[in-house]
C-alpha cells in the first residue's frame, strides 16, 4: 500500500511545541549525562549534535518570537 500525501508515514519532522521541546532537551541532558565512559562515540556525539540543534532552536525562537 502507498503513502499518500500528509500521511505521517511520510518522511517529515514531527512538529513539537516549545514545552515539549524544552521537556526533549532536559531529557537529553539528562542522558548524556548519565553516559557511561564505555559508550559508543558515535553515540555521544548524536546526542551532542540533538542538543545543540534543539537549543539553537529554541533560542531562535526565544529571540525571534517576542
């Protein structure tokens, strides 16, 4: 069966109030931080790469907002 247009099968962001990407952030912090030192590099630097991504974002719309 195909996907039709909008379904969320697509492959497209999920959108995701600020609360909830404040909660998403706090949650990642808090993984990263309870890594342990044998974790997985790549896996590290995923979570770094989120957390950045999410808190340039909303800064973004911190600044550009009001």
């Amino acid at each position: 069966m195909r996907a039709f247009e909008g379904q969320r099968s697509d492959n497209q962001p999920v959108k995701r109030s600020r609360a909830e990407k404040e909660k998403l952030l706090r949650e990642l912090r808090e993984t990263l931080a309870g890594m342990k030192s044998h974790a997985s590099l790549s896996l590290r630097q995923s979570v770094q790469k989120r957390v950045a991504d999410l808190e340039a974002e909303l800064g973004t719309a911190a600044s550009g907002g009001h």
